[in-house]
C-alpha cells in the first residue's frame, strides 16, 4: 500500500449525506473527481458542509477523539492510542451560527409515533459541545471555521490531570495548533490533530517524573470524523450467556407493556458473506487488523500471529479468509479511523492492555477496533520467567527459555485484546473447562513438576479455545434467509451449556468478596484447592534455586530483590481463587427455562478442602527464603532511583538490609485479605444456618486461630510466625468494626478474639511471650486503647503491585480499561 499523503484543502469532498456503509479500503482520496459530499475543507480549518434543512439540520456523522500522542504516566491513563467516547455529533444551523451538539441515543421511542419521539427528545437532553458563526453561505453549502471544536479539550484532559493529583492544568492557546499535515480527508472519513498544550504553576509528582518540564505538557488529540452507518446493519440482541462485551443500552419509552424499557444490542463488526445462504462463504469485506510498527520485528511478529488465532474461529462459523492480521503501511497514521489497529504503547510503568471500538451507539455496529499493548509487559513477563526458570537458556529455543516464553505470552495478549475489540468480554472461567476453553481469560502459565523440576513445555495454549469458537460463532453467525435467528441462537447456547461450558464477567471475579468460584484471573484448573498446593510446590521449587543464576550475564545483582517478588508473591491469585470455595456460590447468568436457574452453594467437602490448602499458605516454613537466599537479596543499586524497580519492591523496615519478616507479612496479609473478606464471612454464616453440614463461620476461624498459633517455629520461622500472627489479630479487630459485617458474624469474631485473648496469654517464652501479651492486651482493650495500641503496627504492609500501576485491579502478568472498553 502506498504510503499517505495529506489531500489538498481545497474543495475536497466526503462522506456524503445519505448514510453510507463501512468504511472503505484504506487508499487516499483522489483529489478529482470528489466523492459525493458531506462537507468540504476549504484551507485551514474551514470546512463546507451542506446547506440546512427545513428544521436547521446540516448533517451527522459519527465522531471519536482519541489520542495520538500521550504522557506516558500509567497512573494518569492519558495514553496514546486511548479511544474516548464515539457519539452522533449532529450539526445545526441556528440563526447565523453553526451549533455541533451530541445527540441523545440512550433514550428513545422505538417504533413509535412523532409524539412519543417529541417526548422522549424533550425528556432527555442533547449535549451541545460548540458553535461557531457562519463565514459563508452559497449554493455550495455553509463555510464555518471547526477550529473550536478542534481546539477544545474534548479529553478532558485537564479534569484528568486533576483527579489524578497531577496539578491543575489549563489550556494554553497561544502554544496549542492544529497540525495541517495530519488534517486528512477520504470518502468515508475525516481526520484531524491537534496539538493542545496544557500549562500549570503547581504540577504534580507524576508529571515531574515523565516531562523535561512540568510546568507545560502537550497531549495530541486526533478527531475522527466518520460516515454514519446505513440502516442496513443487522443488529443483535445481547444474550448474557454469551460473553458478549460492553452492549448498547436502550431505554425504549414506546415499549409495550409486554415488552422490557431496557434492551441491549450486542457489539460487533458488520460481516457479511457473499452467499448469505451457504453454510461456508467467502465475505464481502473481511476484517484486518494493522499491527503498530512501534513494536521492535520480533514482538510484531509474535502479536500477528496471536492475533491472527482469530481467524480459526470466523473460519470455523463458516467464514471464509473473513480474518486478517497486517502490518500498519508505512506512513499511516495509527488513529486514522480507516485501520484497526494493534498499537504497541510505551509508559514510564506498566499499565494496562485494552481492547477498544468505535462503535454507532444507535446500531452496535463496531466500525473501527482499537488494541493498546502496554510494551513494559514484554520486559516483566521475561522478569517473571527468568525468576521461575533462570537466564542459562536464554535464546536458546528451549521450552524454558525465557524469551520464547514471552513471545508465547505476548501471543495470549494479542489475541486476547483484540477478542475485545471484536465485541468479546472476558470469561474468567475459561481455564477451568475444555483445557483453556478461552483466550478471555487471563492466562496462568501452566507449568508442571516432573521429577522435582519445573516443565514449561504446556506453560501457554496455542490457538482460540472451544469458548472462543462458540462465542464467535454466536457473534457473526449468519443465518440463511427464513431461519428462526432467536431460537436458533437459543439453541447454540443450550448446547455449549449442556456441555458444561462456563462463563463469568468481570463483575463477578475482580472482588475480594466475590462468591462465583470459577470466576478468577490468573488461576488455572478445574480445581482451585488442588491447584493453589500445586503452585505452593512449583513457588517452593522456584525459591530453593533462585540466586544468581537467574540473571542474566552482566546484569546487577541488586536485580534480584525485584526478581523475586512475583516468584515469593507466585500463589497470590491462586489463593483468592481457591478463597472463593469458602462460602460459593455457583451462580450463571440464565434465562428463564434453560435449567439453569438456581444457585447452589459449594460443596462442603469442596469448601473444607480450600480451607487446608489456604491454611499452608500461612505456614511459617512456606513463608521462609532458604538459608542461602537472604544474603544475596541485600545487594542494592547505587546511582539515581528508578521508578520502574522502586515501586515493584517488597517493603522494608530493615533500611538497605533484605526484610524477609516483612516480605512474609504482605504474603501473609494477601492471603487474610482474601480469606477474611466481610462478604465470605456473612455467606459462611448463612450457609451453615441453612444446611448445618456446610463449613460455619466458627469452625473457619477456629481453623484459622490454631493455625496461627501453631507451635514449634524456631529461629527465623518463629518470627515469621509472630508477625503473621500479628496480622491475624489486626484483620479480626477491623472485622469486629466493619459495617459490612451481619452481627452474626460480628458476634462470632469477637468471640474468636476473646479466645485468642486467652490462649495469647497462656503460652509463649522470651520473645514469644512478650509479642503475645501484647496482641492480647490490644485483643481485649477497650476500642480507644486498642486504637492506640494497634496504630504502629495497624497499617497493612503495602503489596507490591501484582497488576499494572495505576490500577486497583490486581492481575501480574496482564494490563485492563478505560469507560466502554475492555482489557
């Protein structure tokens, strides 16, 4: 494809009123002869639209900024390549002014008359966002100048900066512009960019760190002008059973009374095949995916061919060459609405990957897919596995070479995104049936013990899962004319659930509290409770050899301290999926009459079995580094801070010196967290009132109190043991206060610290003894005195951030989402 060149300003027309399809194939627009016409740009920012109708309409199309140069700062999410919000932005001649304003989609009167139509139209605002005064009007059509418009913060840049404790920035016109080399115009859409600079006397840290100046930054935003879809879109009805993502919202006020107010329409990009009634076809227009070439060769080639798993699936739906995975031309501007596009990202820290759409919120027809890969994901991934298997054979080919490992994963992260920016939701249980049913999980390495070693050669799946195949299948799935479409995908779904396929959203899995057990990011297995004392063993494993011999050749051996987080922290979402057992509920997403109604708490057996193997968790001896280990991890680094590393570090109170008391109180607190989340402890209490054979909340904590009291550690373990102990007691006195806890269980955990109060005080030598008189006089102390005695010691260790910064989510090895997109 030839490269892209900006059209000439003058007299060049696009994007015709009368709604179009698609947008075209990307190819410039000759200057002559001119496409039919929406409107013209005629030198600057001067465009020509078309003269108004009766009622002042000039025309619609769809609209989307977007961001074509960043910051740079996770925490902030001002990134490039960031999609906002795609509206109808419709233009309206009032008086001597041109007035662009966001039409209202949410809330409409379907199918009915021109009075329900007023109605809801006067019920529910528009949201005008400029105006501008008429330069001219001819025959031709009405000139206005769009630099306003252009030059507004349509991001929002400045409340972001803002909210983020960033500083508060305004705009500075005088160092802001439209760029004219990115001012582009082809038949089907309109681009534009402009340069806003903001400007502020007090920025923030986070600016500091990522600007040479903070006191003036710029942001880079792309405005996307597009023809507006023709009414010829099939639109699909949203099924919740189906792991379809981010739907189209209706409020319906013309509904009749048989039917609901509120409708969803699915997301997905118009496929059609040539011969709609064939089983297989060809399609009219495929869907191609542009890789960035911001990505180094390797990494390009990795995402392509993650990504370009996709095409099993439209090909098994009976597609035919409907998928493909390109690299972006040279010279193309990655937020030229004509390209869906796969951009590699880069930020100071790790943040999120994302999955994005522009998308006609009339319709659900996604027109555009955009995929932010965040880059530093490459580099902790290979930190990761050089931690769990060593640098000797890197670049070697080897199953357990470190860089092979990273590809394998770089193409889990491609295709997984880019299954969002098809119109797919995550489904957090896809590890747990059909050996990895789904890329829309979030994929734990699966990595064998044989013969005490650790085998990677199964760590990643190859290829789309049988859930992705259904889900895209169910999607696109075109049906020959005549076919009952409701009840033909009615019985799609039946079937895979007969199968006993699964599937759990994001509202049911990112939670502490969460009751849904096969709802986890990270976990692997149809067994939570087996899994979590198999990753114990592999954690084990990797800790027993982890020294030097896991850097690479040349690198500082203050590495290591950061090295070993995520291999000491390894079980950490494999704990909260086996939690999940204490007190589940195996719920689904069912519609009336498909046999899966009902609710059913975990088995008892089930919930017993995730207790033992959370409760090793909490063993002094699991949470110790071997002997050998702990010299090493006090090497520093000299020389200025690195952020990168500094926030990846675990906490210390023992200055340059390795903390290894410290580092087993955030494990052992990430596992309280989970364990004693108010929502478990409430389910585990009505569980038992209703089946008194279910796990009760008294024998849970009981396990919990004799587990922590534990005798026998000596040495480094036994001061282990003591700040886990420590830990414990604070979680229950913050229970004991919580609001979100029924008094039953109140009732029940203050019970659990006057006993603990007893036993505390009954045993213990030297600094045994004097470590549990104290938590025993804060157990029994009034609350202002607990206050005080608690207060050193009661902030939680700060967890290193498992997932990407800036995010409250908690997932290592991935990155998810900004408002109606998907990680």
């Amino acid at each position: 494809m030839k490269s892209l060149r900006a059209l000439p300003l003058v007299a060049l027309m696009i994007l015709s009123v009368p709604a179009g399809t698609a947008l075209a194939q990307p190819a410039p627009v000759a200057a002559s002869p001119a496409p039919a016409s929406l409107f013209t740009l005629a030198g600057g920012q001067k465009i020509v639209l078309p003269r108004a109708g009766a009622n002042g309409v000039i025309a619609r199309y769809l609209y989307t900024p977007s961001i074509a140069g960043g910051l740079g700062a996770a925490e902030i999410g001002l990134d490039r390549a960031r999609l906002g919000e795609t509206q109808v932005l419709l233009f309206r001649k009032v008086g001597n002014k041109v007035l662009a304003e966001f039409e209202n989609y949410r809330f409409r009167a379907l199918n009915g008359d021109a009075g329900e139509e007023q109605a809801v139209a006067r019920s529910f605002s528009n949201s005008p966002i400029w105006s501008g005064d008429i330069v001219s009007e001819d025959d031709k059509g009405i000139t206005v100048d769009l630099s306003g418009l252009l030059m507004r913060d349509a991001f929002d840049v400045a409340g972001r900066l803002k909210a983020t404790k960033a500083g508060s920035f305004k705009i500075a016109p005088a160092l802001s512009y439209v760029d004219p080399a990115q001012s582009l115009a082809f038949p089907d859409n309109v681009e534009f960019e402009a340069a806003l600079t903001f400007t502020s006397d007090e920025p923030g840290r986070s600016i500091e760190r990522v600007l040479p100046d903070a006191r003036g930054l710029t942001v880079r935003v792309h405005h996307s002008f597009i023809r507006l879809p023709d009414a010829n879109f099939h639109t699909r009805a949203h099924d919740p059973r189906t792991g379809t993502s981010v739907q189209v919202i209706r409020n319906n006020y013309a509904a009749a009374l048989d039917e609901p107010i509120v409708t969803r329409l699915v997301r997905r990009f118009r496929l059609e095949k040539t011969d709609p009634n064939a089983e297989r076809s060809a399609v009219k227009k495929p869907i191609i995916f542009y890789v960035d070439r911001a990505a180094p060769q390797a990494i390009r080639d990795a995402l392509k061919e993650g990504a370009q798993w996709w095409a099993q699936a439209f090909d098994a739906a009976g597609f035919v060459d409907a998928f493909r995975v390109e690299e972006l031309p040279v010279g193309a501007n990655p937020m030229d609405a004509r390209y869906n596009v796969i951009a590699w990202v880069h930020r100071e820290t790790r943040g999120w990957s994302t999955g994005t759409t522009i998308v006609d919120p009339r319709s659900g027809e996604i027109v555009r897919g955009v995929v932010q890969l965040g880059s530093l994901r490459a580099w902790q991934d290979k930190l990761i596995f050089e931690g769990l298997a060593g640098a000797a054979k890197e670049g070697t080919g080897a199953s357990d070479d470190p860089i092979m490992l990273v590809k394998a994963r770089l193409r889990q992260l491609a295709v997984h995104e880019v299954g969002h920016a098809l119109g797919l939701s995550h489904n957090f249980a896809g590890s747990t049936f059909e050996n990895r049913a789904s890329v829309m999980d979030y994929p734990a390495p699966r990595i064998a013990v044989r013969d005490g070693a650790l085998d990677f050669s199964d760590a990643y799946a190859t290829g789309v899962g049988a859930w992705d195949r259904f889900a895209i299948d169910w999607l696109y799935r075109q049906f020959p004319a005549g076919t009952d479409e409701k009840g033909a995908l009615d019985a799609m779904t039946r079937a895979v659930q007969a199968k006993g396929y699964r599937f759990v959203a994001d509202g049911d899995t990112r939670g502490d509290g969460d009751a849904q057990p096969w709802g986890n990011m990270w976990d692997d297995g149809t067994d939570a409770a087996a899994q979590l004392t198999h990753i114990m063993d592999v954690r084990r494993i990797a800790l027993d050899r982890f020294g030097l011999d896991n850097l690479p050749a040349g690198a500082a051996a203050a590495d290591l301290r950061r090295m070993i987080v995520p291999i000491y922290l390894f079980h950490r979402y494999q704990v909260t999926a086996a939690s999940k057992l204490i007190g589940g509920v195996d719920y689904s997403y069912a519609v009336k009459g498909d046999g899966h109604e009902q609710a059913l708490p975990v088995d008892a057996a089930q919930q017993r079995a995730a207790l033992r193997a959370l409760l090793a968790t909490l063993d002094p001896a699991a949470l110790d580094l071997p002997d050998r280990l702990s010299p090493f991890l006090s090497s520093i680094q000299s020389g200025m801070s690195d952020r990168q590393t500094d926030i990846e570090l675990l906490p210390g109170r023992t200055a340059a010196a390795f903390d290894w008391a410290r580092a087993a109180e955030v494990a052992a607190d990430g596992s309280f967290i989970a364990m004693l989340a108010p929502e478990r402890l409430n389910r585990l209490v009505a569980q038992h009132a209703a089946d008194a054979g279910q796990l009760s909340l008294d024998e849970y904590l009981g396990a919990i109190d004799d587990r922590v009291m534990a005798a026998g550690a000596m040495g480094r373990q036994a001061e282990i043991a003591r700040q886990v102990r420590a830990r414990y007691v604070l979680r229950l006195i913050s229970l004991a206060d919580d609001k979100q806890v029924s008094s039953t269980a109140i009732a029940i955990v203050r019970a659990h610290m006057e006993s603990l109060a007893g036993r505390l005080g009954k045993r213990g030598a030297a600094a045994d003894a004097a470590h549990n008189r104290y938590l025993a006089t804060m157990l029994m102390a009034s609350p202002e005195e607990r206050a005080k005695l608690a207060e050193p010691i009661a902030p939680p260790p700060p967890i290193p951030p498992g997932a990407p910064i800036g995010s409250d989510a908690e997932c290592w090895f991935c990155m998810p989402a900004v408002p109606a997109t998907e990680d």
